[in-house]
DNA sequence: CTGAAAGCGCTTACAG
DNA sequence: CTGAAAGCGCTTACAG
C-alpha cells in the first residue's frame, strides 16, 4: 500500500493542497463542484489523512484518554465501550490508560501520556475522579477534562453523573414497600465516592418511614464478590438476621445471595437481596438480582460527546459540561415480600 | 506547560538536536558525559518527545492496535490488560479498535486506523483472529500483527496461542478419573474455532478411556451465560441425565450450575460442572467451578513482546513468533466424585 | 473562494 | 563521535 498523501489528492483533483485540507476538514470556502471533485479522488485513492501529520501541524490530537484504577473491571469495560463506540463516531481514537495511584510512578506515567501524545481530551473514571492530585495534573496542562461520577464539583472539569444517593433511596424504599423492616447494608469501599452517596440515600430512605437503622447490619465491602460473601455471612449467620440486604453494588450482592445459598436461606422467600449497577453479574445469578440500572456506557459516551464539543474546548466547564444521567430501578427475582 | 521542545533541550547542553535524539533513543556514538549532561537537561526540563513529530519523521507509530470483536467480554477485559501492562513497558500505547463483522462498513474502519494511525503492529483476538479477509488487510499494508489463538497457521502472522486440544482432554479425563461414564458436552459457537478443538479433545479422552459419547448430550452454545442456562436445561431436565457437564467456557458452566441449582440438583453430589477459561464467572459461583486456567493476559503480553521485536518487524515470522502457553486444570467444588 | 509560504518537532540520510 | 540540511504530511496564518 503506497501511502497517498494530500499532495497527491491535489494533484489528481487540479487544486492546492490547502483546498484539500478543507474538502476532508469540511471547512466553509469551497465551490460545490471542487468539493465534490475532491471528494472523488479521494474515494478512488482511498485516501486518508495522516493523523500525526495532522496532529503536528494543528494542535489536536484527535485522541482521548481513558484514566482508570482497574481497566479489567466489568464496570471498566462498560465505561470504555461506551466511550469508544462513541470516539468512533466522532473520528477520534481512544487511548486507555490505567493509573495505579499506590505505585510511586504513576504521576509520571500520566504525565508521559499528556504530553508525548498530546491529549486532545481526558476521561477520568472512578474511583480516580475524587483524586485531586491527578486532577491537578491535566489542569496545569490545560487538558480538558471529564469526570465520571466525581464526588464534588471542580471549577475546570466538566462531569457526568447519575444520582447515586436518589438511586439508592429507591431501593431502600421499594425493600421497604415491600415490608421489610430490618434491612441490612453492605457499604462500599471509602475510596469510592459513590458509596458514601448510596449509604445517604439507603439512610434516608429509612428515615423517611420512621425505621431506625440496625447499626450491626450495616458493614463495609470493598465492592468485590468475596467481600460480599464475607459481609453476607456476618450478616446472615446469626439469629437476628435482616429480612433484606442492600449491597452496594451488584457483585458483592451477588456475594450476599451466595453465602444465603450455602446458609440455605431461601431468597427470595427468606430474604431478600438488592445490589446495585446493572452489572453481569446481576444477571448471572439465580433468582437474578434486583438492582439499579446505572447508564455506565452512556456516561462515557456523554463524557466523549463534553470533550469534543468546541464550546467546551475553548471556555471549559459550562452547565452543558455537567450532565446527571438517568438511572432506573429494575425489579428481579432477588426481593420479595417481607 | 509551556511545551518543551528538542531545540530546548539541544541549546541547554550546547549540543546538536540529532545528539539529544540519539540519547533519548538510546543510540550508540555519542560519548558518556555528552549523554549525561543531555540526561541532566532532559530531567530538568521534564522534556517529553512530541510522539507525533517522531512517529511523523520516522516510519513507527509506537501505537498498536488491539483488534477486538466484543470489547466488553470479560475475556476482551483480561486480554486488553496484559497488552496494556505490557506495551506500557515497552513505552508503546495501545488503541482498541472494535471490530464487528456483521457490519458492512467493518473494512472501511480498520482500513482507517492503519492507515491514519500508521500502526507499529496489530494484535488479533479471537474469533476474528480467523478471519482471513482481515487479516488480509494487515497483510497488504505491511503491517507486523499477531493472532491469538488462531486456528491456523498464517504465513506472514504471529501466533499465541494455548492447547486447546489437551486442556479439554486433560479436563475430560479428569472427570472420567472422578468415575464419571456418562458426560454432557456444551460446545461454544461455531464461529470461534477454539471451539473445536476443545470438543476434539473432548472426544480424543473419551476414545481413549472406551466410553461411547452420547450424541444427545452434546448441545452447541454460543460461549453467552444464557446459553448456558439453556442447553443446562435441554441437558439436565430429563431422566437419563448425565452425570457429568463440561462446557466449554466458564460463562456457560454457570449457567449449567445454575439451572442445576433451579432443578434441585446438587452440585457436585449429583451432578459435576466443568468449565473452560478460570474466568470471573468461574469464581463467583457457588460451589465455585473447576476449570482450564487460560493464560490470557500472558498470552496477550506475549503478543505485544513479539510485535515490538525488531527482528519479527524487519523478517515477519520466525519460530519465536509461534507460541504456546502453558495452561491449568484448576480443581474446585463443583465436581466430584460419580 | 483559492493558494504559496512557512512551520509543527522530530528523524533520516549524508558529511566530516 | 557529532552536526547541518532536508523532509515527513499536514495546517496555520496571510495574501489575493
């Protein structure tokens, strides 16, 4: 494969280079019939610009970078598939870059990707999003970046987010509705940000029907499935076990509905199990469990469409680069009535 | 961040650009304390290489392409992380390119990024790894690329692969040792060819043990959870069910647990599961299911070794290139004796 | 609406 | 061992 390059469009079209470069950039200023002339010779040429090329002589990249703490997370893999379907459509590519944060070197590597490829943009996952540091990071650089479910708001980052606390509080509701009445909560890790959220809304959920909070069947998980089957059997090996256990998300729910498996508690007759993020492992279970749909690729795919909006590259963050996305509660065999 | 150029670098140590470009790319011919001092500066300005001036300048791209078909599998997720780790120590970035090939435009995007992203190498996974109009299309634009798992050998591409064959026949074996006679076969997909020949070593074991395989426990999945749960059905809801399943990956053996678990057949008292792949799923199941560790992150992180040595780049396949990797029976509770 | 000139930041030959 | 020149393939000002 020859390389063709804008010069030889050029020439087979009979115009300048420059009028190349606007025919494939779809810049104002061209005459119908040139454009259209253009746009033939490099069909037949099969023509396609060099992106370095391009990225060396503009100031874009055409890349963004996915920073995330654990790209082989099935919350990781739905975040970067929404983001690349997304990159596709918009002619960009998607560069992942996975950022340990308890290994000395990773301000390094981070800065090594910003500048050596010179980012157009930064997606930033959870639970790195709440890391000022890193933030600081692309904002020395001038960086646009995007949050994924930040805790709080910084003045240059735009965000994408869900309700986690309102999300939360629907689930605690819905167990409740169905009446239960002692319901235990299996919190996610401190890192995440999002679980401090949750644990708000299960709690106010639980205040709004006037029913105290069994502090002994609250426990912390770190979002994996063992710590679910561990918090679940401290939960549910003991006489006064909760009708219900809401864990923070779905695998370590799916943790709590196996210990119940083995403790031979029926669920959901005996008890009922409730996670959170509409994970496969929601799904891979039996009864499925009960859960909240969290739109994970659909953020991703907003943060792209932030990043490349040229209103956002030039004055960063305005309302449009702060998106709350939808969530849904979806109801599966996993709950029952108390 | 004002951007630190070469020239900076050049006029800080009084030498020549070409001498700092030889330092920061480890070329012989430049004299030990010319090189440190150009160390010294390039720390001291934290200078980093314009990699699209460098990829521009020189024929590489230091980008490889991981081609993909589903990027969001628990298996693209363990793949993608090796090469991640990997290209990272190679000081190589990695693109994820979605390959769908049911679609019509699926050339057009791959012909995309070789061309603009001018890629040092392609890794392939499976099932697409067979697709010979695909590769193809590496072949024709010279661009150096892997194959992992391949059903074939290819001429002008690496491979990495495991033994599929004798991890089946290893695994089948091992459930006749158990004293199982009668064993239920879920195949994966007709489109991926690791499919075959894990039944033919399937078949190899049984042959060799003179136990006659019952044709009508052997059903064809798609490597989905929901195939599982399925052909579990079709396998176990009769009264001459066998007393053994080895599916062929570790999604269907959960759905096979699973519908084990909804029939009221106790696992492994009554019935072993056998899966293929130690994935996540094989964990988070109860009793946990005993499996074939598939090295794939290694497998992948070999693929990138092979990509970025110079010797597979200027000659294309030489023996170093064909690899086989070594893999597991792991043994956990979810099969036992008949 | 169109183009000639200069330059992005490196590396590749080529000299010395 | 070291450097001056030219060029990679585009785009950015700047003219006209």
């Amino acid at each position: 494969m020859s390389t063709v390059t804008i010069k030889d469009v050029a020439a087979r079209a009979g115009v300048s280079p420059k009028t190349v470069s606007r025919v494939i950039n779809g810049e104002d200023h061209v005459r119908p019939e040139i454009r259209e002339a253009v746009q033939r010779v490099v069909a037949e040429l099969n023509y396609r610009p060099n992106a370095f090329a391009r990225s060396l002589s503009s100031s874009r990249s055409y890349l963004l970078g996915l920073f995330i703490d654990d790209p082989v997370s099935g919350y990781a893999a739905d975040v970067q598939h929404g983001a690349l379907l997304r990159c596709r459509e918009r002619s960009y590519h998607l560069v992942v870059e996975p950022v340990e944060l308890n290994r000395p070197d990773w301000k390094d590597h981070v800065r090594a990707s910003i500048a050596s490829l010179r980012l157009d943009g930064a997606i930033i996952a959870p639970p790195i999003c709440d890391a000022a540091e890193l933030i600081d990071l692309f904002r020395e650089s001038d960086v646009p970046h995007v949050l994924i479910a930040p805790s709080g708001e910084s003045p240059d980052s735009g965000a994408v987010r869900m309700d986690d606390r309102g999300a939360a509080r629907e689930m605690t509701a819905y167990l409740i509705g169905l009446g239960h009445r002692h319901i235990g909560l299996v919190q996610g890790p401190l890192s995440h940000s999002a679980s401090a959220r949750r644990e708000e809304g299960f709690r106010a959920a639980m205040a709004e029907a006037g029913i105290a909070v069994d502090e002994d069947a609250v426990l912390r998980g770190d979002f994996s499935f063992r710590s679910g089957l561990e918090r679940g059997e401290a939960l549910l090996d003991r006489t006064d076990r909760p009708s219900a256990v809401f864990a923070c998300n779905d695998d370590m729910a799916l943790g709590v509905l196996i210990t119940a498996m083995k403790l031979g508690i029926a669920v959901p007759q005996s008890l009922s199990v409730a996670g959170f993020d509409d994970s496969a492992s929601s799904r891979a279970a039996w009864p499925q469990i009960t859960t909240i749909r969290q739109p994970k690729a659909e953020m991703a795919a907003a943060a792209v469409d932030i990043l490349v909006d040229p209103s956002f590259r030039k004055k960063s963050a305005g309302p449009q680069s702060r998106l709350m996305l939808p969530h849904a509660l979806v109801v599966r065999g996993s709950t029952g009535a108390a």
